[in-house]
C-alpha cells in the first residue's frame, strides 16, 4: 500500500482508546475538506443512538485532502485505507 504525504505505518496491532465523535467533530471543526463519519459509528448517529461498544471510529476524507485533516487529528494515532 502506498502511504499518502504525511503517513506512517502502524504497528500490527496498536494500543488505543478511540475519540468519540463529538471529538472528532470539534478536531476537524476547522479543516475546509469534505469528511463524513463512516461505518459503526456513522450508522450510530444515523440512527441517534449507541447500539453497541465501539473501538475505533472511521471518518472518509478525499485523499488530497489527507495531509490537512492528519495535521488537525495530530497526535492522534489512525490508520489509512487506500
């Protein structure tokens, strides 16, 4: 896999404790790229409510918009599905 500008490979099994998404929302408040929640938690705030534990939360973000929104989630720690 190629890593986009700005990316680092993880380890293969990382220790973290995911943003819930109000945080992420606040992180990206500034960042001018479309991105949009995905998966779990995006059908979660579909439906409004938590219908299960989450261990990660996915956003979607333009690859070219990639190095903007890595700068306003830093330290966080993610990895990318290209």
């Amino acid at each position: 896999m190629t890593l986009p500008p700005g990316g680092q490979p993880l380890p293969a099994d990382p220790p973290w404790e995911a943003w819930p998404p109000a945080e992420v929302a606040r992180r990206l408040r500034g960042v001018t790229a479309p991105w949009a929640f995905a998966a779990g938690w995006a059908l979660d705030l579909f439906l409004g409510r938590v219908s299960r534990a989450h261990g990660d939360i996915e956003i979607s973000v333009p690859s070219g918009a990639f190095e903007q929104v890595r700068r306003a989630l830093e330290p966080g720690v993610f990895d990318v599905v290209g």
